[in-house]
C-alpha cells in the first residue's frame, strides 16, 4: 500500500468517524480512500501532490455533476447525499480563490500570451490552469476568459 499524507490524514479521519459514528462521514471517507489508492497505485512512486489534488478535483466535480442530475430528475434524498459528501471532499482541496484573484490570474494569463480574441482562449485557459490547480473551477475559469476576451 502507498502512504501519502493524504492516505494517512484519510485513515486519521477515517479511525475519527469510526469512534464518533458519523456514518456518513465515514462512508464519504472510505469511498475516498479507496478510490485514491487506485490512483497512488496506477501513478506509482511518481505519484506527487498535484496528482492527489487533480484526483480530489475530478471526485468534486463528479458529485456536482450527480447532484445537478439528481435534482433534475427529482431525487432530492440523493442529491443531497452527494451534497453531503461534496462537503467532505472540499475539506481536502486548498482554498478556493477568490473571484478577484482569478480575474487577476486571466488578466496576467491574456498579457503573457498576447491574447486578443476569443480564438487565443485555448492559449490562456493552457495558461491559468496550472495556476489554478485545485483551488478554482474550470467552468469558472473558462466564463472569466471568455468575458475577458470578449467572446
């Protein structure tokens, strides 16, 4: 098994809501674990940090998309299970920024690429990204450099 400092915060947690018997907690938090050690093992000694930041990431945004599709089909009680558990994977991603800070961000990303129109947005969204890692939405990225180079 690989051990990470996110794997043993994880088992740290995971003991935690054991003895405080916050079930969905420790559901959330197990589900979590697993899914992390797929990754450690797949990335294997090169697995870094930011790999563990981008995992958390996509399991972010995998439950914002399950809860958007459960409303829309009327299932509030999993909706707000997702909801649940979206809370408790934040917990684990650095601060978000700011919308200020992005707009600093994709201002500093259009002056470095020279940007001019909505056709250099791919250039500027290959810019911000890296930046952003973990802290920011790319939907929210993306909406700041459209409006940002007038698209």
């Amino acid at each position: 098994m690989i051990e990470t400092a996110m794997s043993r915060r994880l088992n740290e947690e995971i003991k935690s809501a054991m003895k405080s018997g916050d079930k969905d907690r420790l559901e959330t938090l197990r589900l979590l674990k697993a899914s992390l050690q797929k990754v450690l093992i797949d990335k294997g000694a090169s697995a870094t940090p930011d790999d563990e930041i981008a995992f958390l990431a996509v399991e972010v945004k995998r439950r914002k998309e399950a809860v958007e599709l459960y409303r829309k089909g009327g299932r509030k009680d999993l909706a707000d299970k997702e909801e649940r558990e979206l809370v408790i994977i934040s917990e684990y991603l650095p601060k978000p920024l700011t919308e200020e800070e992005l707009r600093t961000l994709v201002d500093e990303a259009v002056r470095e690429t020279g940007a001019q129109s909505p056709k250099d947005m791919g250039r500027v969204m290959s810019a911000v990204m890296p930046k952003v890692k973990g802290k920011a939405d790319g939907k929210t990225v993306q909406e700041l450099v459209k409006a940002r180079l007038g698209s």
